[in-house]
C-alpha cells in the first residue's frame, strides 16, 4: 500500500498538507497549480488517487515559485 504522503511516481515527500494532521486544515499547493493531465494519467491505475504528486514530478516547480513572487509582493 502506498503512503499518502509520498509521490506515487518517484516515492518522495510530497508536501501534501491534506496527507500531514498537522496541516490538514490547510489547503495543498496542488490547489494553486494547474497539473498536466497526461501526467496522472501515465502513473499505473492502481496509483492514481491514492496521494498526491510532488511538485517535482508534477512538473509545477515554475508555478509554485510564481505563486510566492505573487505572495510576497
């Protein structure tokens, strides 16, 4: 069984809020990034909607940096 709180693709942290009790109350980086489809789509079915992706292997790194530019101005 895979752990909520790794990525199903490379089996790294991946930075859930919804996966940690502490942060549960919070809303995930995942709600401000805008993930490529194609990439859920090519995790093996049985992976899918069981956790979360990392920012990494969603390819959302640029986005994310972007939302703390946006963040901090």
């Amino acid at each position: 069984m895979h752990a909520p709180e790794r990525c199903p693709a490379c089996g790294a942290a991946n930075q859930c809020a919804l996966a940690d009790p502490r942060s549960a109350t919070q809303a995930c980086w995942c709600y401000s990034v805008s993930i490529d489809p194609a990439l859920l789509q090519a995790l093996p079915a049985e992976l899918r909607n069981r956790s979360c992706l990392c920012p990494r292997c969603a390819a959302v790194d640029e986005q994310l940096k972007a939302a703390a530019t946006r963040q901090h101005d």
